[in-house]
C-alpha cells in the first residue's frame, strides 16, 4: 500500500480481523502507548502554557464563591 493511498475506518477494521490474534493484540498495545504519549504531550503543553499565564501574571485566585460572583456580574 502506498503512502498516499487512504483507508476507510472499516477497511482499517477488515485489515486488522485478518490478522492472527497476536498481532490484533500487538497493535491494541501499540495503539495504547501511543495514546498515553500523545496526552501526555497535550499535557505537558497545558502545564506549560498555564505557568506562562501565571508568570505573566494572568491567573486569578480565589475560592469558589469569588469565581461565581464574577461570572454572574
């Protein structure tokens, strides 16, 4: 198959039911990996850019109270 040949979802699906149990299972776990990396990754951008807000001073504190009275005014 050729890079810039496309799939559907369900050619993907048919694809891995053809292969042997192991490898369905070996692709599970690889797929999981992935996924746990990739929201790490969107994680640690989060992280990153909330401390940027916060050295740059624009986060507020305050207790719950405080937040809805602000949303309310």
């Amino acid at each position: 198959m050729r890079k810039s040949q496309t799939i559907t979802f369900q050619e993907a699906l048919e694809i891995i039911e053809s292969l042997p149990s192991e490898q369905q299972e070996s692709i599970i776990d690889i797929l999981k990996r992935r996924l746990i990396e990739c929201r790490r990754e969107n994680l640690a951008v989060s992280i990153k850019d909330a401390r940027a807000e916060y050295a740059r001073g624009e986060v507020c504190s305050g207790t719950v109270d405080d937040l809805m009275k602000e949303t309310n005014k």
